[in-house]
C-alpha cells in the first residue's frame, strides 16, 4: 500500500511541477534544445509513472496485502465490511460470498475480476487526465471573448468600467 500510495503522490507532485512551469511560462516562447530535452524526459518519466508503476504497485497491493485472488468468490468490502455482516448477505467481510443470485443460477464475481476492473479505472483516469491537459495546453493562449458593454435604452452604461 505504501508503495502505491508513494508512486500516487510522486505522480501528482510532478503534475503540479508541469503545470505551474506552464502556467508561467509565456506562449510562443521558443523552446532551447536544453528545456526540450528536460521537458521530454519529465514527461517521459510522468507517463512511466502513470501507466508503468502506479498501476504495477496497485496490483501488487491487491494480489499481497489485501488478498484479491481468483478463489476469493464476491465482492470484499474493507472496513465497511463490519457494521454489515450478517445483513444483505454479507458473510466473512465479502458481499454475495456464493455469488450474485439470478434466476437461472449464480452469477459469479471473483476479487481478482475487482482488481482488473479497478486498475482498468485508472487507466481510464489517467488517459481522460492525459486529454484534459492536452486541451489545457492547447487553449492556454485563447483569451476569453470581450463582453458587450451594457447600455441602457438611452446610450448610457449600465455598469461602470473600472
């Protein structure tokens, strides 16, 4: 869990580095070979983190620590497991232990098949962040369009310019 965590916050400090230097940073500012190659290998070194470690470190949290293994039959619950057992079919800290019930049988969820769908979910918030920042970067240097000055029926302004 550390380690994960760790990764998490080495990830999300360089990402405020990235961002602050951009945001101080003039557009159009020609780029020396120097800040190209500093700036590549920083990036470099963030999606390394983003999609190598972070969710190398999550697996291996879940697979060691937490135990979320392919004969671990339901859906674990964590701390919120307690308060709940014995009610909506809670049974040694996992929901649906024998499966979800359906009509025709059981519908089986393994821990293991809740590790990939969680590590899927970062992949999937890391990309969506990878695009957001992209746009970011993109339209930094779009001013907002000017207001139309307010005027009343008679010419005259309605608010006061500072």
């Amino acid at each position: 869990m550390v380690a994960f965590l760790v990764s998490l916050i080495v990830s999300f400090a360089m990402i405020a580095v990235a961002v602050r230097v951009a945001r101080r940073r003039p557009v159009g500012t020609p780029l020396t070979w120097g800040e190209a190659f500093v700036a590549a290998l920083w990036i470099f070194t963030l999606f390394f983190l983003l999609y190598g470690v972070v969710p190398h470190q999550f697996l291996n949290w879940a697979d060691s620590g937490l135990e979320w293994r392919s004969d671990k039959i339901g859906i674990p619950l964590g701390p919120f497991g307690a308060p709940l057992k014995g009610h909506f079919g809670v049974k040694d800290n996992l929901l649906f232990p024998e499966g979800v019930p359906l009509p025709n049988g059981h519908f089986v969820i393994t821990a293991q098949t809740l590790r990939d769908i969680a590590v899927s979910g970062l992949y999937g918030v890391f990309l969506s962040g990878q695009f957001v920042m992209w746009l970011w970067w993109q339209k930094r240097d779009q001013n907002k369009p000017d207001q139309p000055e307010l005027t009343s029926a008679y010419g005259r302004p309605l608010v006061r310019g500072s």
